[in-house]
C-alpha cells in the first residue's frame, strides 16, 4: 500500500515536471495607463490637423465624392488588409499630369497626393450602402520625395484626425456568406509606413502602376480601359498603345490560370517588401510578378533569417505541399513574429490562401 | 509485485531526478508591475528632431508594438537604469521587435532594460556610430524556443560600442552583432542563451572583458556564406567564459540548432582571430574549437537525409549553396590562441552529441581545451599561409587535431606541428 501510494506520487510528480513547461509566453499581461509628468520630446505640428483641410472631398465627407482635381483609382489586384474596403484617389495641383510608365510606379508631380480610404461595409453584399471609414491614408509628393501621413475617422463620421502612433479599432461586419465577422484592424502608425512603401531608404507609392492600373475603369459608361480614360481626360501623359502595356491579373478572376493568379496574389501582397529594394531584400526571396527564377520564387529555397518563422519546415514552397511550405505556414499564422505579411493584417486571407495552396499543389504536376 | 512497484518507483524517481537536475532549463523571473504609457513614448519615437535625448523615467512600461526609429541622427534614449527603466514587450501583438533602429546616425541607449519581444529584443540596422550601453535584454519566465531570437541585434553597422549590457534568455544569441565593421563589444554578460556573444560576419572585431556563462554555447565567432560582408580581423581577450552547458533551445533549421551543448568557444571560417588571455573552463563538449564551416554543412546535409521525404523531391542546397559563394572562404586561416587559461571541472564528454563519443572512444574520454577539425581545401595543406592556426602557451592543455576530412584517421593530440606565432 505504502509503496503503491510512492508510486502515485512520483507519478504525479513526474507529470507536474513535464506538463509545467509551455505557459504561453505570448500573453499581454495587464498594464495601469499612466501619463507623463513632462512631455518626452518637444514636438511642433506643421501638418494639417483634419482630413477636411484639404478640400479633397465634397461635405458630407464621409461620401467621399471627389473635389476637382480628386479622381477616383482601381487596381487589379490590390493587398488584402484585414478583409477592409479601399477607395483610392490621386489629387492632381493645377494643370499637372501624370507621366505613364512602363515599368515601375507612375511618375507624379511635387504636390500630386495619393489618397487611399479604408472602410468595411456593414454588409458585404450591399457594399454601397451603410459602411464605417476606419481611416484614410495620404502619400504626399513633396521636394521630390513622398510623405505618408495617416487620419483616422472619428465615430460620427464627419471628420479624419492626424494621428502618427497608430491605433486598434473592433470593426463588425456580415460577409458574402452572410456570416457575421469582426476584427481588431490595426491602424499603422507613421513608421510602419516605411515597412512597405520601402525603396531603399526612400519612400515610394505601390499602387500606381502601369499593370494594377490597366483594367476597366469602373466609373466609365462604357468599358473603357483606366488607362485611356486617364488620357483622355488629360491627366496622363506618355501612354503607350495597348499592346505594349503589361497587365497584372486578377488574383479571384476564375476565368484566368492558377499560376498567373497566384503570382499576382504574391506580386501585390508580398513584393512590395520582397524585391531587390524593399524592406525583405535580404530573404533572398523575390516575388515580383515577372520573376522567373524559380528558387526566388521559393521554390525549394531554404529560408536565410527566418528564425521560428520556418515553422520546422525547410523550404519556402514545396511543390505539391502547400503543407510543407513556409510560405504558407506564415500566411495562415496571425503570430506577430511568424506572419506575413508583417503587418496590415491579423487574420489570415482564407480565399488568397486556397489560391496559393492550388498553385503549390499544381506546381507538381506541371513537373 | 512489492518488487515490481519498487523497481518501477526507483525508475521514476531516476525519470524526477533527471528531469529536475539533468535537462531542465533554467528561468529568470523579475518582478514587474507594468504601467501603460503606450502612446506617448511611440510618439517620441516617431516625431522626435534630429539631436533629441530621450528621457524615460522609472518604471515598467508595457507596450503592444515595436518602438521603431528610422532615418534619424544623434539621438540619444536614456533610462533611469537597467533595474529602474524597463520596457516590456510582454504579449505585443504588433511588430516582431521590441525596439526596432533603422537608418540613424549616432545614436545611443543606455541604462535601460528590454524584455519579452515577440521576435529581437533590440534590433539595430543600417546604422552609424552605435552606442549600446548599460542595456539588459531578457526573456522571463522559464527559457524556451518560444523566446526572441536575438537579444541585441545590430546587424550592418559601422562603428559600434556594446558595453556594460546584459543579455538573458535568447533562442538563438544575447549578443549578436552580424556584418558591421568596427565593433567593441566589452563588460558584457551573457547567460542563458543559446549563444552566448556572437560575432558573425563582422570585420574589425574586439571583443574584451565579458562574462559568458550558462549558455549552450558561449562565444561564437562565425562566417557564414551569401551575406554583404565577410568576418576576419577578430580579436577576443581577458573574458571569462565557463559553464556553457545548458540544453540547446534554438529553433530547429536554424544555423544556431546544430551548436552543440557545452562548447566555450567555436571559432568557424573565419580569418585573422587572436584569441588570448581569456579564461576557458568546464564545458562538456569542448573548451574551444577551430572549426570550418563544412562541418555544420555537413550536419544540415545529414538533417535532410534524415527527412527522406523532402529529399525525394529536390536536393538539400546547402552545399553546392555556399560553393556557388565564391568570394566565401569557409575555413579558418590565421588564428592564433595564446595566454589562455583552460580547465575543466567535468572529467567526462557528455554523450549527448557525436564530438562527445568521438572523444570518448578516441581521446581517452578527455574533453578537449582546443580542438581544430583541420578540414582544408584540394590542393591546401595544413599549416599553409592560407590555413594556419598557432597555439602558443596556454599552460596545460589537451588538444585534439580531429582530421575530420579523413574519417579521424590522422587523429592526434600532438600541437607540436601548431606551436608558431603569427602577427595580427
């Protein structure tokens, strides 16, 4: 009896020691909210305090119906964040155009303004209807170089407030399916800007390409390309005739090739950091649309500083095994230091995922 | 069945026994009461001019992102001192670095602590004249692979000072400083991380007066293929480094995974080292090794045979990887280790890795103070101008050359072929 009851109590012992180990280490513990006694820095705002100041939309502004010189922009296949609706607008100082390129961002002139709205629709199904604007985002073309500044929509929506530290807001909405959803969106704040909009040390847009720009535009009667309603508008100089004009797919046009899709996916959510310029330059990993090397696609490339990141896994894509591939493990993972992206999203993109996960699984046959 | 019930007691008490003194790892648990005060220190981050010193006070300060800094020049951020000042990234959910410095000229912390960042602790790139003083960075709790991966993190710097720091708790080093040029790394401790202080790729490299200790592995001196800059002209004296023996915790497919327990100093691939007057002692596997960096290739290419399944479909690069490197040299050459003190309270190799039972059935179960794995290039011999390593006067010293090349055929302990002097 005596020794079955040492037993037992090695045995539970034993089980103490080894269940003990993993306590989550990535809870937030709580924290008092404080003030300071004295400011920290002295700090002197030149920045136009609301979003209203600088006319770019008619009152009330939460319709974001466009002033003059304000016209409305579409990609083709533009970056998931957190399942939020953008409208996107470039304001263009008198008489300026827009230089088309071939290749890279469009040129744009001092004062030009890119103004990119991020809101969710109460319901999904009626996206022109109810919707709450969470924030709008500026990159303004000043001495040559672009300034990101960022406004969050106050709960009235009447106004947009300067804000450079960022902010969490709980957004509810009831998707295609009629599900309801909810996220906690992350404002970025004014640093994280420069994660994506890297070039070097510089500061670029994305968006305004030739390939996101060339599809329908959605405010013309007709089906009239963006491009040509651009020009003809007399606010883009330099087009080139179609043919010559290169064309990201669209990444949910079931009517176009997994693989082209997929690169298109990769290209607008992840080579704006994954390029020889951006902020992942040194992952070795390049996921431009046109890139053909494979292993830079990620194709059975080991990762170089990835850390935990890899999951254990050993190659960024697997053919056939989206279950084996990295890239995958860090798209589905909403871990801040596994993730990918880095940051814009804290919920995985299941639709760009099932894209991806066919594209790895084709990548074997195709062999 | 009495017999039985004792016999399988006895076994669990072993099972106690070891799980408590052999392989349990070790935790640091400060206390904290945290306060919030979020905001207004990431603004003074984000909007702070040009030549500002940022001043926080005492306390424990909670964050949910990463402070980062970019682009900017003399800015100094100062605490009330490393058991005063603490920000905590304990649970952050935005960011994977504590505190993130890019692109910045001079600039200097000092007398703070760093904890709990999801990813690095402190991470500083692309800077200029660096200066990390009086800065501790740890992961509480009980250590694990769940931590951070670099304590302090400046990676392609120039002109950098790391001193009077602490590091505690990093899955991969506490310290590490990987391709910056002109680095002093002094009055430093590391302990209870996987790497104790590491210099990788790094030129122009003095390394004085730290304590590292209780790490897997203690100070690393490394070159590693395919990166912007190559190490040599390392220099490391008057440290004491002791008892690294803690169970490895890095990540697995990491560089860092394959280290062994218990080895003090790994000095791989690179040129120029001058090792000397440091203290080395009580390591289970080795108290300092020359190694090239074709013996962790090796073991990478043997992780991936183990996984047959990937190997089936397409061939483990790490090889033909760094051989496409041509500017790479992956084996040391000019190292000289003199005026050393090596001891070694353990009279056993441990057995949980292949050098520990190499030394037990070839080195008459001695741990060995130097070791060199004397892997050379076709066409290189031993001791060419290329490849040398000198041994000077250590004291007593049991040295083992592995010829690891050769199956250990021309395994040996004569240091006699090494006792020459280089200038450095």
């Amino acid at each position: 009896m005596t020794h079955q009851r040492i037993l037992l109590i090695c045995l539970i012992f034993t089980c103490c020691l080894s269940c003990q180990d993993e306590a989550d280490k990535r809870i937030a513990p709580k924290a008092k909210k404080i003030a300071s006694v004295k400011p920290l820095i002295q700090h002197k705002n030149t920045e136009k305090e609301k979003l209203s100041d600088y006319g770019f939309f008619k009152l009330p502004l939460a319709n974001l119906e466009p002033t003059d010189q304000v016209v409305l922009y579409d990609l083709n296949t533009p970056l998931f964040s957190d399942y939020a609706f953008k409208k996107r607008f470039v304001y263009l100082p008198d008489s300026t155009k827009i230089s088309y390129k071939n290749k890279g961002v469009m040129d744009f002139e001092n004062g030009s303004v890119l103004i990119k709205n991020f809101y969710y629709p109460k319901d999904f199904r009626k996206p022109e209807q109810e919707k709450r604007i969470i924030e709008t985002r500026l990159l303004i073309k000043e001495n040559d170089a672009w300034k990101p500044l960022n406004y969050i929509w106050n709960e009235e929506q009447t106004e947009a407030i300067l804000n450079y530290v960022g902010k969490q807001e709980l957004v509810h909405w009831i998707d295609n399916e009629g599900t309801e959803k909810s996220v906690s969106y992350a404002v970025p704040n004014l640093n994280q800007c420069k994660n994506c909009h890297a070039k070097g040390k510089n500061i670029t847009p994305i968006g305004p390409t030739a390939a996101q720009w060339n599809k329908t535009y959605s405010l013309a009667l007709s089906d009239k390309n963006q491009l040509d309603y651009f020009y003809e508008k007399g606010i883009l100089e330099e087009l080139v005739e179609p043919a010559l004009r290169p064309k990201l797919p669209v990444w949910n046009d079931a009517l176009l090739p997994v693989d082209h899709r997929a690169k298109a996916y990769l290209d607008a959510n992840c080579a704006h950091c994954h390029n020889l310029e951006g902020s992942a330059k040194n992952s070795g990993l390049y996921l431009s649309y046109n890139q053909t090397d494979s292993r830079k696609r990620g194709i059975y490339k080991p990762p170089i500083a990835a850390g935990k990141g890899s999951g254990d896994f050993i190659y960024d894509i697997v053919p056939g095994h989206p279950e084996e591939s990295i890239l995958i493990y860090r798209m589905k993972s909403n871990d801040p230091s596994i993730r990918m992206p880095e940051i814009g999203r804290s919920v995985a993109h299941t639709e760009g995922l099932n894209l991806l996960e066919r594209y790895i699984k084709e990548l074997a046959q195709n062999k | 069945m009495k017999k039985i019930i004792l016999i399988l007691g006895g076994a669990l008490l072993l099972l106690v026994l070891y799980k408590t003194v052999g392989s349990s790892l070790p935790e640091y648990n400060p206390e904290r009461s945290y306060v919030d005060l979020e905001t207004e220190i990431l603004e003074a981050f984000i909007l702070a001019k040009d030549s500002t010193t940022i001043e926080l006070s005492e306390g424990h300060f909670l964050f949910s992102q990463s402070l980062s800094m970019d682009g900017k020049k003399h800015i100094t951020i100062k605490g009330k001192g490393m058991d005063k000042t603490v920000l905590s990234f304990k649970g952050q959910t935005k960011g994977a670095e504590g505190i993130l410095i890019t692109n910045c000229n001079y600039f200097t912390i000092e007398d703070l602590t760093i904890e709990d960042a999801a990813g690095d602790n402190l991470k500083i790139s692309e800077s200029k004249n660096v200066t990390i003083r009086n800065v501790r960075t740890a992961w509480t709790g009980t250590i694990s692979t769940q931590n951070g991966a670099y304590g302090i993190y400046p990676v392609l710097t120039k002109n950098l000072l790391i001193e009077g720091c602490e590091a505690i708790g990093a899955s991969d080093a506490g310290i590490y400083v990987g391709q910056s040029k002109n680095v002093v790394v002094r009055n430093n401790r590391a302990f209870y991380n996987v790497a104790g202080i590491e210099s990788e790729n790094s030129t122009g490299v003095e390394i004085y007066e730290n304590d590292i200790y209780e790490n897997t592995s203690g100070l690393l001196i490394f070159n590693l293929p395919k990166l912007t800059l190559y190490g040599k002209n390392v220099t490391a004296y008057n440290n004491r480094i002791y008892n690294n023996n803690i169970e490895n915790f890095g990540v697995k497919g990491s560089i860092i995974s394959g280290v062994p327990k218990g080895t003090g100093v790994i000095i791989m691939a690179t040129q120029n080292v001058d090792f000397y007057n440091n203290t080395v002692e009580d390591h289970v596997t080795n108290n300092l090794s020359v190694v090239s960096y074709l013996v962790f290739a090796a073991e990478e290419e043997a992780e991936a045979i183990i996984n047959q399944s990937i190997q089936d479909r397409g061939i483990r690069a790490v090889e033909s990887d760094y051989e496409s490197d041509t500017a790479y040299n992956p084996y040391p050459g000019n190292v000289s280790i003199h005026s050393n003190v090596f001891k070694n309270k353990f009279w056993f190799p441990t057995l949980s890795n292949e050098y520990g039972w190499l030394m037990l059935f070839k080195n008459k179960a001695t741990i060995p103070d130097i070791v060199y794995d004397g892997i050379l290039p076709d066409g290189a011999s031993l001791q060419d101008d290329e490849h040398k390593i000198c041994i000077g006067d250590n004291g007593t010293f049991n040295f083992v050359f592995m010829d690891a090349a050769h199956d250990f055929d021309a395994f040996s302990n004569d240091v006699s072929p090494y006792t020459c002097t280089i200038a450095l």
